[in-house]
C-alpha cells in the first residue's frame, strides 16, 4: 500500500505541496483580509492552485482512487477481512468432520460392520481377540448364505430363547447403538460357518467319519481345528427353507447347531438373524486376511437347497 497518497483539501481535490501550497494559501489570506478579490486575483487562484492541484490529481488519480477503498474499512485489509477467512476455515473443518462421522456411522449400521472374536469355537480361521467386518450388504439384495460362509448372526430365538420381558427404552436404545457400532454386540450374537442351507439334508455317523450334504462327504480338513473331528455325535437333519444348519470349526469347544436339536427352533438359524457374512479378519494385521468359502463345498453344487441358486 502507497504511503505517499495526498490529503484531500476542502473541495476534496488533494492539497498541493510546496510552491503550490504557499500560492494557494497567499491567494486565500488575501480573500480573507480584503473581504473581496479582484477578477485579476481570482484569476490568479485559478492559474496557480486549481491547474497545478489538477494536473496532481490526474497524475495519483489511481492511488487516490484505491486510496479510500482501503482507508475507509471496507477494502480487502480490514479487520473483518482478517478475520473472515479464519472463521471459513474453522467451519469448513467442523462440516468435514461432521460428514465423515456420518458416513462413518451409515457404513457401520448398513455396509460393513466390526465385531470382536470372544471365544475359541472358530479355531483356527477366528481366534480370541481377532477383529472381523461383516458384509453386510452380502446378502442384502435377494441373496442368501452359501454353504462354507462364516456368518455372524443374532442367535435370539435359536442359540437363546426370547426373552419374556417386554423390550423398554433402554433395551431399544442399546439396541440402535450396537446396530451402529457405537456398542458391544453382546451375548446374543455368534460367528459360526454354514454347512447346511434351506432343503439340505445334513448327516453325521459320528466320529470318525465326515459330514455329508445331500449324500456328498465335505473334506473340511482345509478349516477344522487340527485333531478335530467333524463331529463327535451322530445327527440327520433336513433344515428347513429359510433356515441355516451351523458349526464352529474348532468343533470339540463349540455349541452350535448339534446342541439345540432338543429346543425350540431345532437348532437352526432363521435367514433373517443373520447381520453379515465375515469377509476379513482386520486385527491384528499380522492375521489380516480375507474368509473365503472353502473349495470342499464345491462338490455339493446341483444337489440341491438354495446353495445352488447363488
């Protein structure tokens, strides 16, 4: 900014400097102490102030024009304008940050969903303590379980009976957090792998021997838990349309389907329990690691349920 603008004079032309100044100034006492000036006088004025002030002002007319704009407070360097921009910044982060937590919590409740791994029954795909997302969109769109998926489901009904006490608001609330992440899944979900799927018939001879779907012998060696059998106890059950046959694959530390035959539901999972299909392990990143559906079920494809749909 120019520091060398010229004052403005009464008439609002720049005052002029130097010899111009002591003109002006010797023209205007002369007005003064004569009460009048002759035309030759007010000649005078005009020749020595108006034509020097002017030809000044058409040489720092630029300067003189930026000159208020900047000196009255409301050009680019006033305080407000100062202080504007900061303010933009600090609202354009607090939107940034209010957006991501959003989209945070709508990928949470609706697309992939984090829980942690409690217990042993999913030796050695899950241990304790591994963090898994679940898919939630896996089969969100007209799709169903596919034999060999792992999927992590509310057991309610099933694997618990229903509770007899009327849900209150606490019970809701808790319930919305954990659908949004913000809360402990709690005691009522579990991670089992699906061996049957609605229409299929499921057998065991016990130990020894492997499980059968449809008649075809699964080679689950690729999963069990080393020195597992693939079931200690003899069953034959045909799971109902809807509804999902599971088993942990550490199968000697795992209450699953085999150990709800004699209760309501018969052991089986309803589709619509289930929250997502585990498709990663993501901590601890030394096991991060993607779950996909063993090559063993392969061999039960065409025989029939609705594994065979897709």
């Amino acid at each position: 900014m120019s520091t060398h603008e010229p004052p403005a004079d009464r008439d609002g032309s720049p005052a002029p400097t130097g010899a111009d100044s002591l003109s002006r100034s010797a023209v205007v006492s002369g007005e003064a102490a004569g009460g009048a000036a002759a035309d030759g006088a007010e000649g005078l004025e005009r020749a020595e102030v108006l034509e020097p002030a002017e030809g000044l002002e058409r040489a720092s007319g630029p300067e003189q024009a930026s000159g208020p704009e900047r000196g009255d407070g409301s050009g680019g360097d006033g305080p407000d304008q100062d202080e504007e921009p900061g303010h933009s910044r600090s609202h354009d982060l607090l939107l940034l940050v209010g957006i991501c937590l959003t989209a945070l919590l709508l990928v949470n409740a609706f697309v992939a969903r984090p829980f942690s791994v409690p217990s042993g029954s999913m030796e050695e795909t899950l241990r304790p303590g591994d963090r898994l997302v679940a898919n939630q969109l896996a089969y969100a769109f007209g799709g169903h379980p596919q034999r060999g998926d792992v999927v992590v489901f509310d057991g309610t009904g099933s694997f618990l009976r229903e509770s007899a006490k009327p849900s209150g608001f606490w019970d809701g609330l808790r319930s919305f957090a954990q659908d949004l992440g913000l809360a402990p899944a709690g005691d009522t979900v579990y991670v089992k792998r699906v061996i049957g799927v609605g229409g299929d018939r499921v057998t065991s001879t016990g130990p020894g021997t492997p499980i059968t779907v449809n008649g075809v012998p699964i080679d689950e060696t690729s999963y069990l838990f080393p020195g597992d059998d693939p079931s200690s106890v003899a069953f034959d059950v045909v799971v109902p349309a809807g509804e999902l046959w599971v088993m942990g694959d550490h199968r000697s530390a795992s209450r699953d389907s085999r150990d709800h035959l004699g209760e309501p539901g018969g052991g089986f999972v309803p589709e619509e329990k289930v929250i997502g299909r585990a498709d990663w392990v993501v901590y601890p990143f030394s096991r991060w690691t993607s779950l996909d559906r063993p090559a063993a079920f392969a061999a039960t494809a065409g025989t029939g349920g609705h594994g065979d749909q897709g």
